[in-house]
C-alpha cells in the first residue's frame, strides 16, 4: 500500500507538492519515473539509475509477460529483485501495449485477444489477467487494465470504450489480493465530458491513485494541457495523479501546473540513442557538426560524473556507433529531468512555479510545438 | 620511453615474468590488453576499463585517424585525455586495418593507397605518417608500419613483402621525433626462415620492444604456437615481446610458455556482444536455454560487482537486445582474462606453469581447436 499527501499548494500556480510513502521508499511529487521496459532502464546499471532517477522506475507488464515471462519473474521473487533493482517500482497493465504494439486485436467484454506483435503468437490480456501478471511482476504500484483509443477516435468509439474500460477496472480491482498500491486509468479522449465520466466512475470504484491515460498518443500539445486542465479540479484531491507517458521537458512544466503528481515516459532514454539531449540551456543535438571542435562538457549547467567528456568527444562516439556515446547521453537526459523536477518542487515551496515556467522557456530552447 | 625487465624465468615452463615501465604505469608481464579501437572499450566507461584492465589498453590508428581525426584528438592533447584514460596507451600502427579492412590497396615502395572500407574515400598510409598520425595520438608504445599478408599467402609474396615491411620500420624509426617507445612488427607468415630473418633485420635496427605480427589470421592455432616457439628463442631477451591479435584464453595459455609478455584482442569485447562469456569455469554461450531458470552468477569461480545478476536474468537481457547484457559480459570477459593473466604470472612466479596449464585444460572446457 501507499500514502500519498499533498504537502503544499503553490499559491502562484496552483501546482501541487506532495508526499508519497509506499513500501520501496518516500518520495518528494511531483516526480518524473524513468523507464524500464524490460526489467532494465536502456543502457544503464542499476547504480547509475539510482544517480539519475529518484528511486522509482516503472516497467512494462506487456513486455515482460512476454519475455522472459512470469516463470522467470516469480523465480526471483519479482522484477525488482531480479534485476537488483532496490528502490520502488511501477507497472503498467499491459493496456498500453496491446493497443499500440500488438497485432489483429479482438476487443471483447472479457477481454482482448490478440497476436504478439513480433512473433504473431496468440495471446489473451484480461483485467483479471493483468492483476495477476503485475502481482508477479511484483510493484509498488500498479495499473488498471484499460484501452487507449487512438487520438482520433470518434466520440462514440471512445464512449463505448471508457465504458468497458471503467468496467475492467472494477472487475480488476475485484480480483486484485495483493496489497499492491492499485491506480485506476481515466480515459475519455479530447471529450471533457467523457473525461469528467471517467473520473466519477472510477472514483465510485475506489482506487489509490489516478492514472490520466490517453494522452500523448498524436495530439497537440495544447489538447494535451487542455485536458489536464480540466482534470485538475475534478479528480480527487488527496490521492496522486499520474500522467501517462509525457516527459518531455516543457509537458512536465505545463502538467505540473494542471496539477500533475507524477510522470514517465521513454523520451529521455529513446532521444539519448538518437543523439538528443536535454540539458540545462535546451536540446541539443550532439550529431551536429558545430560540437566537433567543441571541449565543453554536453551541459555546463549540471556538473556530474559525466561532465568530464567533452562534447566533441561524445560526437565521435555517436558517430562512430560506439554504446557508450549511448550510456553517456542516457545518463545525461534522465539526470536533467531529475534536475528539472527538483527545480519545479523547489519553485512550488517557494511559490514561483509561473516565474520558474517564465524563466524555463527564457532561458533554454524548449518550446510547446 | 619505455624500460623493461625480465624478473623471473618460470623453471617449469621457461615462461617470463617482467616488468614494464611505461610514463603511465608499471605492469606486470605477461599481460593482456583490451581493445579500445575508437578511443573507448566497447560498452565501458572509463572507471569499468580501470577495474577490467591492468591499466594498459589499446587503440587502433587506423579508425582514429578516419574517425575523428587527428585534428580533433589534438585538439584534445591525444586519445588519452579525450577518453579520460589516465592510465598506459599502445597504438597499432594502421598497417593491420590497411590489409585487413580497406579496399583496393595498391602497395608501392612508398606506403599504400587504398580506400576508406566503408567511404571508399581515397587514402594514403606511409611508415612516416603511420609515426606522426601515433605521435598525435599520443600513446605510451607505438608500433612500426607493417604489411600483414593473409596466412595462405605464398612464400615469394611473404619474402617480398617481408623485406618492404623491414624496409620501411627502418623508415619509421628514422621518421620518429617523440620519445614514444618503438616496437618492430615481426612478419614472414609460418615460414621460420622468413621470421628469422625479421627478427635479424629488425633487431639490426633496434626497437624497443618486438611484435608479432601475422598469427592468428586465419592459420590453425598450432601453426601459430609453432612460430612463436620458433621465435622464443630468438627474440632479444631483455626486450618485451608482443603478440598482436591473440586473446583466446588457452592462446594466452599456450603462448606466454613460448615466450610472450603482451597480447591484445577484440574477442573479449566482440565474444561478449555474441553472447559468448569467458569464465573460470569456461565458454559459456548465454543465450542457452539451459540458463533460463538459472539463478547463479555468470562466473561462481570470480567473484565481482556483477556477481549480483542471475544467469537467468543475462539471459534474458541478452535477449531483450538490452545494452546492458554486452555491458556485464564485455565486463566478464575483460574480468576473466585480467584474472587469468594474474594466475598465470602466480605459476611463472612459483615455477609451476605447465601444472598451471593441465589445470586449466582439466577445469574447464577451453580447447585446442
């Protein structure tokens, strides 16, 4: 189980800082949670992810269903001790993944079938399923079994679903006999009112936190800000919000101030093995020719075990394909997201977060596309 | 410059341990030097590559100079600071890759014209600009420019190409203004007359250490151990001998008897990206089913900060595609072999290598192939 507390109101921005217990660790909201897909955080150690989160990741139960599947999981007692991993862990339902990766879905009331997205192989997710595999998997917290609809699902393809998906949750709450911390998925689209449906329903349910889904899957930004806007007041006060995979570094600013707790997201991670990195002054994008000559360290304004490699340097081993350069520029954007949200928590006690918003898009490249 | 000295003669097996003083470092001989061929060992930052190594590693002119180079890496000061190495560096001269990798060479008196193995950009090597391009680089042991022929290669092309390769490390040596130690490259392919003559030859124009070039390409293992025992006996005692190329644990074995004090070898590094681990135990291929439920270390025998991840868990990173399976196993492998190596400077030390090497062969399943 968790607690969670909000622990202040920034009178400034209305922003939230909280307070969240649960049995791995105490952790300062809002936070940002790295991810670690497959029982691992991409290219980084178990130290180094302590240095560069907060203590709490999330993985994915899709995937490792999957592989190495929960025979393997249960032998070590769980995801966190088989990966070494001693801080709190996060999981998602699965939900995600078999609407955005998986093949020739069949949506049904008990569930879904549908094929592995490499392999073809048929597979069956089912709320009550789902409890069970993250049971396995062992979290701190865990998720509701839901659909994601794509952004532009019509509004009556997205009330249908929000419906079924409020059933799933009851019925995943119903089975659920861990006492693993369980989060119930608000769905509903752009659609205000499906948003507002959502949360009642779910509400009426019970559950630890609230997991705003279903954004970040193709819309404007703006869309995206709108509806945690209108979140904002309805869901319930004194339980965690957590926005579903948003972490680029202007959503947390905007989210935070429409009230969100917590985030995740695989940006950070995936830009590093692109070459895009986040730092205090903005991206940058270290394959640029203009870093070639370049001995400054990727981001003078955070001073960290990685500061003693010259940019030009990483560029060499981004362009010579080298995992290192990789390492290097992963450890970099999840250590300025650390940096961000702890800038955004100081600024929320402090009763700044507008000024803090003012002088991030003054001072740094970032912008809302 | 480099000093060095012969300490102990093994009574069993004639083995040598010495002492080899860089301005870098004093290490023990026999040692084995991992790859680090762009200026950094494949997956490893610099503090991983302190704790697998003696502190003596290599890299390869060749790539450097295509890639960044060497105006960035002068930028820098040399390889050493770019990478935040502080320990020793040796550069192979180019020679190997020239043959090796690039295409449509075209072999004068001169140097080689030949073009960029995946550009296909025209270049030229000499002996002269293989010294500048090391002396930029900036390591602590450099080697002669050399012409490496395929191991079928006939004893006429061997001759000629052998008295070209002597021709031109008198070259280099002339060419050389720094104080970096010079090692001649002994070729001539499995012909003991040819690798006489190279030795005579190169010895006339004094280097400070030998190399031994042109095994382990493509000839039987015992073909190689032949030549080197041929060469044992040869080669000037008080200087260091070097075998380029060779790093399968029973080559270490079997050549440190025959005379040799220093080796390098990709397939540590490369084995490990396969999924192949070296242990005390033996090869172990990772990807094995039988590993799947397997809570031990990857090596019980070598205790290490990687001791904590199961078999299982290797496993299924490894088949995840997880970055961090190549980074645990490169760390093994690089482990074993540094552990390896110090076993067998114990034997020389207690004059017990050749019971040293029927232990080796009884405890685990390395193999004359």
């Amino acid at each position: 189980m968790i607690k969670f507390e909000v622990l202040h109101v920034c009178k400034q921005s209305g922003a939230r800082l909280g307070k969240l217990t649960t049995p791995s660790g105490v952790f300062e909201t809002p936070i940002f949670m790295p991810v670690g897909t497959q029982a691992t955080v991409k290219t980084l150690s178990v130290e180094e992810i302590k240095e560069v989160s907060e203590g709490l990741i999330l993985a994915n139960t899709y995937h490792l269903w999957v592989q190495p599947g929960t025979d393997v999981i249960d032998l070590h007692g769980g995801v966190k001790p088989m990966m070494n991993w001693d801080g709190a862990l996060l999981t998602d339902s699965g939900g995600f993944q078999v609407f955005s990766l998986a093949k020739l879905r069949d949506i049904k009331e008990e569930g879904v079938y549908f094929k592995h997205h490499k392999s073809g192989a048929p597979l069956f997710l089912s709320p009550e399923i789902a409890m069970d595999i993250q049971t396995s998997l062992g979290a701190d917290i865990i998720m509701s079994f839901d659909e994601c609809p794509p952004a532009k699902a019509s509004y009556e393809y997205q009330k249908n679903s929000l419906d079924r998906t409020i059933r799933w949750a009851k019925r995943g709450k119903d089975h659920l006999k861990s006492d693993q911390a369980l989060f119930g998925i608000v769905q509903g689209g752009l659609y205000e009112d499906l948003r507002k449906h959502s949360v009642e329903e779910l509400v009426k349910i019970g559950f630890d936190g609230y997991s705003i889904g279903g954004l970040s899957v193709g819309e404007p930004k703006r869309e995206m800000y709108r509806i945690t806007e209108f979140l904002n007041p309805i869901l319930p006060f004194d339980k965690p919000r957590y926005l579903m995979g948003v972490g680029a570094p202007e959503d947390l600013v905007e989210n935070v101030i429409n009230g969100v707790d917590m985030f995740d997201c695989v940006l950070p991670t995936r830009n590093a093995r692109h070459g895009t990195v986040f730092t205090t002054e903005g991206k940058v994008n270290i394959k640029n020719l203009q870093y070639e000559m370049d001995l400054n360290p990727i981001d003078p304004g955070l001073p960290s075990p990685i500061s003693k490699y010259t940019k030009s340097y990483l560029r060499h081993l981004y362009k010579a394909n080298e995992i290192l350069a990789m390492r290097i520029l992963t450890y970099q954007n999840l250590l300025y997201l650390k940096h961000l949200m702890s800038e955004i928590r100081q600024a929320i006690k402090e009763d700044r977060l507008l000024d803090f918003k003012n002088e991030f898009y003054q001072k740094t490249n970032y912008k809302i596309d």
